[in-house]
C-alpha cells in the first residue's frame, strides 16, 4: 500500500462523507464534544494554575512560615498523664510553648547558608480611627508590629514616600509607619505634612496615640476586585509600627505564634521545608501539647496544582465517556454505510479488491470522520478555554501535545471502532454482496 | 534433440490437426451443490465440461434457474466449485487462496454486469480507474488509460460525470471501459443488455463485437436472449445444470 493509495482512500472516504454531510457531522458530533470539552479543560487548568501560581509567588515562594500546631491526639511524645485531655482543652499556647528568640537564634546560626533572613511579625489587631472631616465615619487599619528588617524588604513593592521606615532604636516606642490611603483619609494632609503627625488609633477598644515616622505607597491588590468594587472607606491598609510596641499592646508573651523563614536564592524550598520543620520540631518532643511545623507558599501552590490536576483528571473522564459513546456512534454509522454499500463491495471485490483493500477503505473512513471531529473539536476547545481563560484573567496556553494527543487519540477512535465494520465488509461474500438488494 | 522434438511436434499435428492453443478456460467435470451436509442438499451444476479458446466469443444461454448465474460466478472465480477442475489461463482455481482468487479477477477478467454496478458519487474516469488501482498502477498511468478506454467506448466527453448523470447505455459503456482497462484475458458479460431497450443494445452489443474483432478479447456472454447469442461465434445452451447443446452462432449482427 502505498502513499498514493492511501491518498486515494483519503479522497474516497471524504467523498462519501460528503454525500452523507449532516448524517456524518452528528456522528461526529460525541467526538467533537468529547475533544472540545478535554482540550476546554486542559487551556483552562493551564491558566487556572498558572494565575494561582502567579498570585502565589507574589505573596513569596521562597518563604517557609513556621508555626505553633497542635500535638494531634495519636502522637505518642510529651511525658505528662492525662496528655490528651489537656490537648483537648489547651487551645492556646503559653509563654513556654511559643518559639523563643533563642530558637531563632540557633536556627539562624545553623542553616546561616540556606537561610537570607527571618521575618518576625506581630498582629496587633485592628485599629480604627474616625474619618477625616467626617467624624461619623470611621477607618479601620490592621495593626502589624514587625521588624525593621522585613520593613526595609517591603521597599521594593510599596516604598516609602516621605518620613523613613523604622529603626531598631524605635523598638517599644510608639511610633508608626502608613500608607498614603490612611494619611488621605484618616489625617488629612499632604504626605511630608502627616510626618510627625499625632494619630489616636483605638486598639482593642482603648485610644492609643502614635506619631507618624513615614508614609508608604498605597499600592492596590489586584485580586482583591475579584471580590467585587470595594468603595474607598472600605479599604483597609496596614500601619506597621515596631515589634515591641506590638507585643506590649496585645499583652502578649515574648515569643511568637509564627515566623517567616526567607530562604536564600537558589534554596530548593520544597525540600527544605521538612529541614526546617524537623528543626524547630526537635525543641518540641518533651511537649505535651504543641508543636512547630513549617509550610511554604511552594508546597500550597503544589497541593492547589495538585487538586487542579485532580479535578481535570475528573471532567476528563466525563469527556472520556463522551468519546466512548462517540465512538459507538461511529461505529453504528459505520455499520449502516457497509450495509448500504454492500453493492459497492461486491463490485469492488469482483474488480480484484482484496479483503485487505477493502478494510483499509472503511478503516480509512472511519479514521477520516474521527480525525475531522477531533479537529472541529480541538478548535471549538481552544477557542472555548480561550474564552474561559479570558474570563479568569491568566493568559492561556493551550498546550500543543495535548492538541496532538487528542487528534492522535480520534485517530485511534476510529481505528478501533470502525475496525468491527470495516472487517464486516472485508468478510462479505463478493456473491451475497453482488446479489443484495 | 532438437530434430526428434520438431519431428514429434510434426506428427502430432498430423494426428491432431492444425496446433491449436492451450484453453483460456478449460473445466472438467464442474459441479457446484448448496447446504452440503443439509437435508436440503442442492447441485446446481451436474458436471460441467468446457473449453473456450482465446480469442473466441461464446454465449451461454439458458433460462432462469438453468444454473447459468452459478456457472458464471465460478467461471468469473467468484465461486469455487464444489467438484471438478477449473484451469484458468494455466491457473489452477483450486490451489488459489482468496486474496490470489482477488488478484485472478482483478489481472485476468473483466466483468459486465446487468446492473452496471458502478459506484455511485465517483465520477465514470474514477470508476475506470478502479481495476488499476486494485492493480497496483500508479496514478498517472492510471488517469491515462482510464481516458484512453473511456474515449474508445465513446465516453470522452463524459469522463467527469457521476453514474447517476448517466443513461443505461453510457453506464454500460463506461462498465465496458472499466472492464476493458486491465486489457483482462476473459471478458464475462452477464446480461449486459438486459436492462437496456433494443437501440441501446445494439449500441452495446456493437462494442462487445468491435472488443472482440479489433482488441481480439475472448468473451463469454450470458444472456436468456437466444437472437442475442445467436451473433457469437459459439452458443452453449445450459438446461438444469448441463450443457444440453452447443453449436455455431451466425455471427451475424442486427438479431435486435
């Protein structure tokens, strides 16, 4: 068989899938929904995973939060009697159960290589405060103690405008950093003229005074129009103010719940991620009740990969199924054309076809009517995951091995069902099939 | 060696008569039964013995239910008879395995059938293209043959049409073409002209005699017309599955 006849084939099955137009396209139709809705899902994946990872990575991927967890009631460390009824009743850790500077310490110390630095922060709450020229109106500010050290990191996205940000030599002083949103709407004034300005934030329901040290660029989060128009009043932005400061207002203990590990560049998070777990980990076994565990934005953005990955793989099998019944469409149509052509096939055997000839026609046939509704349908996919993909706001991508995979797999439809037909007019008796009426 | 081989060539000629050719179909004893094994075991065919020379044309008549279909689908290797030995063209039919029975059909006969039996939505050069592409022959050699066949029937003009924009007659021209185009051994034409009134027949009946006298092809004719086989040069009359009478058509055209 060469190339020519296969051409020939090609030009035969075409030409009497055109003489069949409507009935051919609604036999494609189960392949074309099949293709169309794999590819659909695969573009829109793609860009789902692709706009959570984006997301993701601006939050930081190469951070590793560490946090106080739990003793889960089947873990076997901690000493004391009657463990797992204090477990259940302890939901708050004490001053001994919180990570201590000395920890920190240490760790910083151990991995100095691995690590660029550790952010400490505090939540303070939220403070409100009354509006600006409208004093019925109040704005409301979350209230973040940290160090100057992750301060002077946050320069690269929002930097500072006026004042400066804060100093180790401000540690328990009550001076504060805002944004330009709170100077505009809570103090009134220009940028430089809110510097050293006086402003009394009610914290935890007691007034609380702050001088101003610097103001910020406001800069707005993308994702949150997701959520819908937010008016003005409604946003709320930070005012960081020192460490110290922070822990002295909540009356919390010296320690903390959580910190951030700034990895190095070139550290494979991933992995470290269970180094540092392990690490802070270990100063928890004689622990009744809490551990330390860390996680990464990495390993979030895996796990969401991951439950993106497992939710396609569902809607693929439900696309499966429509190619199944495709193809069972294809092969009834498939059946019906040998009948209706059992005349052609007697003629064509009588002409010297030979049995093999005959199924590589309708095979070719088979293969044809598949191979266009995988086409019809890999376009109506990328132009549908296109559309969705627009909708969710990431750039799509549909890929080219899965626009391969799927023409290649109608490909294999048609083998496959149109094999049982096909093998059906190769096996006619040139005779019966002259004979049929 | 040499000599004593001329020598008994010559004596057999004496004994024999004029040499003739080896049989283009030679049959022995053909017989052909349905639901073997069955109660209702039926032969058709109850020991057939024939020969046709090349270049001969012969008619075999007989009425409907004579075994004239049964004879010609195993003359046309469609069928294998269940006994009897059928050499075609010094093929044995017997040893022949269905894909070598498809390549017998396809180099070494071309079938005219009542009903045309062209295929629908092809145009008349693509179905004379068929018994080549079957063939094996590439596709220019194919286009130009199938034109050369089809200007020769008188079917130049309309190469480009579909069966169904042609008439009874130029059907069976083209058919007369497609069966012609592989240049076959054995034309069998199976009531070619049962489907078409007198003035057609003649026309197709023309062809078939301008086949034979001018392309030299051996045809064998089937029809239940006897004026039609009364035009070959040799009439077989088939009655209930034997050849019941064999004589010499007139040879002479206008039966219709």
């Amino acid at each position: 068989m060469g190339l020519s006849n296969i051409l020939e084939n090609v030009i035969m099955a075409l030409t009497s899938l055109k003489s069949n137009k409507m009935r051919s396209l609604l036999t494609m139709l189960g392949i074309i929904i099949g293709i169309a809705a794999v590819i659909a899902i695969e573009t829109v994946g793609g860009s789902l995973t692709g706009s959570v990872t984006d997301s993701m990575s601006g939050m930081g991927v190469g951070n590793i939060t560490v946090g106080l967890t739990q003793k889960s009631s089947d873990d076997t460390s901690g000493t004391s009697a009657g463990v797992t009824l204090r477990r259940f009743m302890d939901n708050t850790p004490g001053a001994e159960d919180l990570i201590s500077d000395e920890m920190i310490g240490e760790f910083e110390e151990t991995f100095a290589d691995k690590i660029d630095r550790v952010e400490l922060t505090r939540e303070a709450g939220t403070a409100t405060i009354d509006k600006y020229g409208d004093p019925d109106t109040t704005i409301s500010a979350t209230l973040t103690g940290t160090t100057p050290e992750t301060l002077q990191n946050l320069e690269e996205d929002t930097p500072i405008l006026a004042g400066r940000w804060l100093t180790d030599a401000d540690e328990g002083k009550y001076l504060c950093v805002v944004s330009e949103k709170f100077v505009q709407q809570a103090i009134g004034t220009t940028n430089a003229d809110a510097v050293g300005a006086r402003v009394v934030l009610t914290v935890n329901g007691n007034p609380c005074a702050f001088y101003v040290a610097g103001v910020y660029k406001y800069v707005e989060n993308e994702y949150a129009s997701l959520f819908g128009a937010q008016d003005d009043d409604s946003i709320q932005t930070t005012i960081y103010i020192p460490l110290e400061t922070a822990r002295v207002l909540t009356g919390a203990d010296e320690g903390y719940q959580n910190i951030t590990v700034v990895t190095a560049t070139g550290v494979d998070v991933t992995s470290f991620v269970d180094v540092v777990g392990d690490y802070f980990a270990s100063y928890y076994t004689r622990n009744d009740t809490w551990t330390a565990s860390a996680s990464s934005i990495s390993s979030l953005v895996e796990s969401m990969t991951e439950m993106l990955d497992t939710i396609s793989l569902g809607i693929s099998a439900i696309a499966a199924i429509s190619l199944l019944v495709g193809g069972i469409g294809v092969m009834n149509i498939m059946t019906v054309s040998v009948t209706e052509r059992t005349r052609e096939i007697g003629t064509r055997k009588a002409l010297g076809a030979p049995s093999s000839a005959i199924r590589l026609q309708f095979i070719t046939e088979s293969i044809v009517l598949c191979v266009i509704g995988g086409i019809i349908g890999v376009i109506l996919g990328v132009s549908m995951g296109s559309w969705l993909s627009s909708l969710i706001g990431f750039a799509a991508k549909p890929s080219i091995s899965a626009i391969v995979i799927a023409v290649g797999f109608s490909m294999g439809i048609g083998v496959f069902f149109g094999y049982y037909p096909a093998n059906k007019a190769a096996k006619l008796d040139p005779i019966d099939a002259l004979r049929y009426e | 060696m040499a000599d004593s081989k001329q020598f008994a060539e010559a004596v057999a000629r004496r004994v024999n008569g004029p040499r003739r050719p080896r049989p283009l179909i030679e049959m022995q004893g053909i017989r052909k039964s349905y639901y073997i094994g069955q109660p209702n075991e039926l032969e058709i065919l109850h020991g057939i013995d024939l020969k046709v020379y090349p270049g001969e044309f012969v008619a075999i008549v007989g009425e409907s239910g004579s075994g004239k279909s049964t004879l010609m689908n195993i003359i046309g290797v469609l069928d294998k008879p269940t006994q009897g030995t059928y050499i075609l063209d010094g093929v044995n039919i017997h040893e022949a395995r269905d894909n070598q029975l498809a390549a017998i059909r396809n180099q070494k006969i071309g079938f005219v059938f009542q009903t045309y039996n062209l295929i629908g939505r092809q145009s008349a050069l693509k179905n004379v293209e068929l018994p080549m592409l079957y063939a094996g022959v590439p596709g220019g050699e194919r286009a130009r043959r199938a034109k050369e066949w089809l200007t020769r029937v008188g079917m130049g003009e309309r190469m480009r049409h579909q069966p169904n924009e042609l008439s009874g007659g130029q059907k069976q021209r083209v058919a007369i073409a497609r069966a012609m185009v592989n240049e076959p051994a054995l034309i069998l034409a199976d009531e070619p002209t049962g489907a078409l009134d007198s003035e057609t027949s003649r026309v197709v009946m023309d062809l078939f005699h301008e086949m034979h006298e001018r392309y030299h092809k051996t045809i064998v004719l089937i029809t239940h017309n006897p004026a039609l086989a009364q035009e070959c040069q040799r009439v077989l009359t088939l009655k209930d599955g034997r050849i019941v009478d064999e004589r010499k058509g007139g040879g002479a055209r206008g039966a219709l």
